[in-house]
C-alpha cells in the first residue's frame, strides 16, 4: 500500500491581520517537524498569500501556503475571482475547493468543484476537496453515506493520471465550529467509505495514494485520536489552528 505522508492544514478563513500572520509564521519558526514526516500547510486570505510564500522561503519554513478558494479560469473576464494560474505564479500551493460555507453561503455545487479541482490539477496546484455532508443526510449506519454523491459528482471528470494529487477533507457539516466531533468509528467509517468510492472512480491504486483529511472541531485534545485512525491522513484545522501553539501540538500528533 502506498505511504501517505499525513497533511496537516490551517484553515484561517477570514481571520487574522498583517501583523497576526507575521508573528505566527514567526512563532512557529524552527518549531516544525521534518517534511518527511508530516506535510504542513496554512489556507488563508487571498491578500496574505504573496507574502506568506516570500515570509515562510525567509523564515525557512516547511510551510505549504494555502488559498481559500479558487476560480476554474486560468485568465479572462471574472470579476473578483482568483486564478489558478495566478496563485501558481506566486508559488502558492494548492487551495481548499468546496468548503461547507462556501457550499452554503456562496452557492458552490458539486459542479464547480469539479471544474476547480481539474483547473488546479492543471496548474500543478493541490486541490483540498471538501466534503461536507449535511445534518439532514447523516446516518452513520448507511452504507452509502452522503459523502460519495459529492466525490461522485464534484470528481467525475478529473484526469485520472492527476487524481493523485487530490486531497479529500472529509467535514461533517455538523461538526464544524461546533463543540463536538463524531466518533472514531463513524470518522474511520465515513473514511473508509470515501477511499472505496474513490477506488471505483479512479482505481485502487490511486485511491490508496490520495489523503483523507478529518475536518470539523480537531483540537489538540482529540487530535492524536483521529490521526491514529487507519483511514485518516491528516486534518483540517478551523479555530485550533489560529493559535500557535494549538496548532504545533497538533501537527507533533502526526507523527
Ligand atoms: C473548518 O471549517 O474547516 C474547520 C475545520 O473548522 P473548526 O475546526 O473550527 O470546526
């Protein structure tokens, strides 16, 4: 089975000024593990990214730099939108695609992941496909859990050579900026269902080189937990991760 070396991402959001991104990459300087190890990344507002790549090269940090979102257009008319051929000009290095509050608020569809995650392949950018699975849909003991309709239909037209490539943060809807995770047996379940899913539209062999990421209230209490799970690559940290040494525990858990 291919190793996958566990991926461990701060998911900012619209958090943090200036000057709270400096003193956190400052923070953290000299504090990572080695990157054989554990791959760490941080998402975060578009208007830092630049500079986060310029600050982490300085500071000699083991640091993947992370966009929130991303747009399917690598140039043209698209008032507002990120390329990915932009974000792979500043030396960004993936971007989250389909948060649930972006699924949410902003409308995303299974549709437009789609096309994100293929405009990213193409730039040589790690798409973090979120998949969120709602309230309404949860059933811990279905088979068929909510999660595959979205791998299904947000990853039908992804190049296979590529898929690789593609991280899956699986978030219960729920979970997110919520007090509780589900338990270790419904994330190892949901995990377990999500890389057979990508087994039958990739191959096997892909499925077992993609990472799947737990997301949704990770803290440095449960982390060790979920990052001893078979199925678990690494984690997608929302309010744990604003914090320094919140986030250092966790990403020493997956070791
Ligand atoms: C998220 O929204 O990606 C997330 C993981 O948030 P939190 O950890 O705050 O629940």
């Amino acid at each position: 089975m291919a190793e996958r070396i566990p991926l461990i991402v701060a998911n900012w959001k619209t958090n943090k000024k200036v000057a709270e991104v400096y003193d956190f990459l400052q923070e953290i300087q000299g504090k990572l593990p080695d990157a054989n190890k554990v791959k760490v990344g941080i998402a975060a507002q578009d208007i830092y990214l630049h500079e986060m790549v310029k600050q982490s090269k300085e500071l000699k940090l083991p640091v993947s730099v992370i966009a929130e979102n991303v747009h399917w257009a690598d140039e043209g008319s698209y008032t507002g939108e990120t390329s990915p051929a932009a974000l792979a000009d500043i030396e960004v290095s993936g971007s989250i695609i389909g948060h649930y509050e972006r699924r949410k608020m902003f409308k995303e569809t299974n549709g437009s992941v789609g096309l994100k995650v293929t405009a990213s392949l193409r730039n040589g950018l790690i798409p973090i496909v979120a998949i969120a699975e709602d309230t309404t849909r949860y059933n811990p003991d279905d088979e068929d859990m909510a999660p595959l309709t979205e791998i299904a239909v947000g990853l039908a037209g992804v190049d296979r050579q590529r898929a690789e490539n593609i991280v899956i943060a699986y978030e219960p809807a729920w979970a997110i900026g919520a007090a509780e995770t589900p338990s270790l047996e419904v994330i190892e379940h949901a995990a377990r269902v999500i890389r057979k899913s990508l087994a039958i539209l990739f191959s096997q062999e892909v499925a077992d080189k993609i990472r799947i990421q737990y997301g949704g209230s990770a803290t440095p209490e449960n982390s060790k937990d979920i990052l001893g799970l078979e199925d678990i690559d690494g984690l997608l940290i929302g309010r744990a991760s604003l914090e320094p040494t919140a986030f250092l525990s966790m990403v020493n858990d997956a070791i």
